[in-house]
C-alpha cells in the first residue's frame, strides 16, 4: 500500500494459505484452509515487496490471508526477524485476530510492543456468532478480559477492527452497545465500510451502509470517548481490499 505523504510502503501481509475461520463477510474464509506459513515466508513477502518496488516497507500488517493467532509460533518469529534484520520496529507491527484468546495470551507473554488489531465486528453474542463463527469458542466477556490484560502487559492501545454491514451490525443501539463493551480496554474504534465479496455460489451476501450511516454509527461509538475512525478503503477496484483476498482462478 502506497500513501502520497510517505515515499516508504505499507505491506499487508498473509500468514497462511486459505483461512480456517469462515467470516461470512470475508471472501478468503470461502476458501477454506490450506496450510499455515511459515516465518520466513511470511518474511519473504516483505522482501518481495521491497524488491519488486525498489521502496521500502516501514509499516507491516498482519492483515492478509489467514489467522495470525492460529499460526502464533511462527507468526511471533517473523516478528523477530523483522524488528532485528528487516529493520522495521515493533511498534510499525499489527497483527489482527479474529479472537483467539491463547494466541492473545501467548502474545502478551513475549512483551512484544506490537499493535494488536482485534476483529470485533459486532458487540452482540448472536450476532457475532453469526458472521464469525469460531466466536462461538471465545465468547465476548472473556475476549475482553484478555485485551485488556494484552494492554496492560504491553503498554499498548488495542485496535477494535469493525466491518460495517448495512442492516446487521450498524444499528444505533450496536454503537452504543460496543461504546459500553470497550470502556475499560485501552482502544481506538476503526470502522471499515464492507467491502463486496461473492459467495462460490455468486451471492453478495452483505451490502455497505451509506455514508450517512457511517457517520452516524462512528458518532454513536464515541460516546464513551474513544477515538472512532473510517478506514480509507484502498484496492476495491482489483478485488484486493479487506475482506476480499482470494483466488479468482485457481490452476
């Protein structure tokens, strides 16, 4: 990802083939899981980057293919590897996660000063279990608890990723819902507008709320004083924005 004020690159980078978690919102969940990656794969991808661009990569995350904290070994070696040879910080580092709470714990216990980048997408048990499905595994309650130990550990603010769905999960009652679920975790609220995806039937299965609604959702979110952001969506057109990282022909 490349950004007018900075001549360096951001790299989003996967760390397995195919994914195990099955988002309904998301298209690499269609693909099911393949194989996890390892770290000098995961590695690689930078390197590629950086080659291929002739620009350097200052900002990673963990963002691409896959569970990162279904992969956690290998995942935390890469970071190692980063921080001490590719000379990219820790604190340039997001790993995102669907909630596995062992992967958040085990995390914590390194003291890594990463960014953790948590998948939320809802505030409601129901609803949550609905359209992310290992949920159902790692209920909310103590999902916060172990955001708020991740926190205190590492001294670092948590990132609550929240992918808007018209009509499922951007009602007025489920941002002040997830205002009161996030007040006593050390956060920021990034919201990102869904982005469309086919099912391998060719059901778009979700729809993305109009700005208005954006808007008013990231007003209700702040009401526990949080900061609330829009994520500037990149890389719709080519089918290579969040949520929509899959094969379109497999050979």
């Amino acid at each position: 990802m490349s950004f007018n004020d900075r001549e360096s690159l951001s790299a989003c980078v996967s760390t397995q083939v195919g994914c195990a978690v099955a988002c309904t919102f998301c298209a690499t969940g269609f693909l099911g899981f393949t194989r996890n990656l390892t770290s000098q794969e995961v590695v690689d991808q930078i390197m590629c980057i950086q080659r291929e661009s002739g620009k350097r990569v200052s900002n990673v995350v963990y963002m691409g293919q896959g569970e990162p904290l279904l992969n956690v070994e290998e995942v935390i070696t890469s970071i190692h590897t980063i921080s001490q040879s590719v000379g990219i910080g820790c604190r340039h580092l997001t790993v995102s996660t669907s909630g596995i709470i062992p992967g958040i714990n085990r995390l914590a216990e390194e003291g890594l000063p990463i960014v953790l980048a948590l998948s939320l997408h809802t505030p409601d048990r129901k609803t949550r279990e609905e359209i992310v499905p290992i949920s159902k595994k790692y209920p909310l309650p103590k999902l916060m608890q172990a955001l708020a130990d991740y926190a205190e550990a590492t001294k670092r603010r948590v990132t609550i990723e929240y992918v808007l769905l018209a009509g499922v999960n951007d009602t007025d009652e489920q941002g002040r819902e997830l205002a009161q679920l996030v007040r006593n975790v050390p956060c920021m609220i990034n919201l990102i507008p869904y982005n469309p995806t086919e099912t391998p039937d060719g059901v778009t299965p979700y729809k993305r709320p109009s700005i208005r609604a954006q808007q008013r959702f990231k007003h209700l979110a702040e009401s526990t004083g949080k900061t609330v952001t829009i994520r500037l969506e990149r890389g719709t057109d080519i089918d290579a924005a969040c949520g929509q990282l899959h094969n379109t022909y497999n050979k």
